[in-house]
C-alpha cells in the first residue's frame, strides 16, 4: 500500500491477507501523502513497511523463494520487479 488517503486501501488489504496473502506498507517518512499507509500499519495490516524500494527488493526476495510466483509469473509473461 502506497502514498495516498482514504480507506479503499485498507479494505484492499483486508481482502487479500483474508486469502493469505501478505500485505505491504509504505513508511510515513517516504509518503507524500501519508493517510492510508498510516491507517494500514495502525490496524496492524502491514506484514512489511519500509520504502518503496524496500517493498519492491522485498517482493523479489518473496517470488524468488517461492516457486509458485515463478511459475505464475513465467505463465503470464510479466516480468518480475
């Protein structure tokens, strides 16, 4: 969850850790604006906060070690991050 406000934000991660899934967070000190990232890490939705870049080395780390990403990924031809 990225630099923005409002609250669809939250909801998105509620879905997606409610499927298992992890949920990221962007840190208040690299936010333009700060709302829903703020919301997500004081409803203790982030798995992981930190910069973008951080989020982003993160998430290659995460697909690296796991060979279900791979292979989804390889399926539909997009490029890892």
């Amino acid at each position: 969850l990225l630099t923005g406000m409002g609250e669809d934000g939250v909801l998105g991660l509620v879905a997606i850790r409610s499927k298992g899934g992890q949920s990221y967070a962007q840190n208040a000190e690299t936010c333009v604006v700060d709302g829903m990232p703020q919301r997500a890490r004081e409803l203790g939705l982030a798995d992981f906060v930190g910069t973008p870049t951080q989020i982003a080395q993160r998430l290659r780390e995460e697909m690296a070690v796991d060979s279900e990403w791979q292979m989804t990924a390889e399926m539909i031809s997009v490029p890892l991050i």
